[in-house]
C-alpha cells in the first residue's frame, strides 16, 4: 500500500503536555531546490519531560534532551536560552523507522529567558 503515511496524525499538543522546550539556536529556514527565504528554524532542547508515555514492564521512556527543530513560516528573533513553546505546531513523524519527527509552527512564544 503506498501513501498511507498521509492518513497518521501527529498529536503535536499532546506529545508537549509536560514538557518544556529550551532554544539553542536560529537559522534561516531556505527551500532547498530555489533557496527561496521560507522564514525561521528555530532549534531548541527538550528540558523538561514529564509526558506520561506508554511503557512495557520494566521500561522507562523519556525524550529528555533530546533536539527538536520548529520550523516557522517568518522571519523572527529568540534569544537563545529562552525557554519557549510553538504556536499551532503541526508534527510529522517520518523516516524508515518513524522515529524522526519534523515541526512547523505558526510563531513561537517566548514562556522565560534562561539567565
């Protein structure tokens, strides 16, 4: 069967409940055929996981410091170290073992500036 990973959705809300998202940086975000301005790759860290995850017996699960990417669709500046959560993310989980994730969001809002 082909296509079927056009009918998965992403529950980007739900997969945030819990956490906090920490910017590490920023960085044009550029088509990559017409390096065409698309707007803002915002990086950020996961500091803070408290999501209640399915588990096996015995497993402990967590997505503690790893990197996500928000991908927003205008220019915009964050400090980094901010803490910060994105605005109307729409996750895609894709890749051969569906462990990649990519983000877009509408802005990002800026919660608390790390000192």
């Amino acid at each position: 069967m082909k296509k079927l990973s056009q009918f998965l959705r992403f529950d980007f809300d739900k997969f945030s409940e819990g956490k906090i998202y920490q910017a590490v940086s920023t960085e044009k975000w550029t088509d990559y055929d017409t390096k065409e301005i698309l707007g803002t790759k915002v990086g950020s860290v996961i500091v803070k996981d408290n999501t209640p995850y399915k588990q096996k017996d015995g497993e402990t699960v967590t997505n503690l410091f790893e990197k996500i990417t928000f991908k927003v669709p205008k220019s915009i500046q964050i400090p980094a170290n901010a803490y910060i959560m994105p605005i109307n993310a729409v996750g895609v989980v894709y890749g051969d073992y569906r462990n990649k994730l990519s983000v877009t969001a509408d802005d990002i809002r800026i919660l608390q500036k790390q000192r």
